[in-house]
C-alpha cells in the first residue's frame, strides 16, 4: 500500500465562501450606495455587514467635514470595528 495524504477539512458557510469581502474605506463606502448594495467589510479582527443607508449616513458626515485632518480622522477611525461603531452611531444621529 502506498502511504495516504494527509486530508483536513474546514468548515465554512457557504454565504462566507462566495461574499466577497472589502477593506472598510471611504471609496468602498461610495460603491456601497453608487451600487445600492450592501457588502461585508473584513477588518483586523472581525467583520460586519454594511448596508446602504448606513454607508450613506457616513459619507454624508464625511462629506460635512470641512477641514483635511478631520477626514483623515474618520478615515483611520473606520479601520477597526469598533471605530467603524463608534462612527456608525455618530452618522446615524447626524441623519435624524
């Protein structure tokens, strides 16, 4: 007998394995709602599913800031998940 590979399996959703999935940035936020579509975006630690009303909440403040820094501001906040939140609730009582 000849010797046998060694096999793994992992699971995975089959949602997960076709989605494909984007860096949390303010060009993918504008394809977000040019596209009316939502997309996942991956971060360092986690994911999370951005659907077109948030996405436009938050381009609409980013588009309010008047000065550079403040943009480069919310541009690095959106990197992790939890600043991705944060400015999530921020955007959403802006648009009330």
């Amino acid at each position: 007998k000849g010797a046998e590979p060694d096999l793994y399996y992992e699971e995975v959703e089959m949602d997960e394995a076709k989605t494909p999935m984007y860096p949390p940035t303010i060009k993918n936020l504008r394809m977000i709602v040019k596209d009316k579509q939502n997309q996942v975006f991956m971060f360092k630690v986690g994911k999370a599913r951005v659907d077109t009303f948030t996405a436009s909440a938050i381009i609409a403040v980013y588009d309010g800031l008047k000065k550079s820094e403040h943009k480069k501001t919310l541009e690095d906040m959106i990197k992790t998940k939890e600043g991705f939140l944060k400015t999530q609730a921020f955007a959403m009582k802006m648009v009330k």
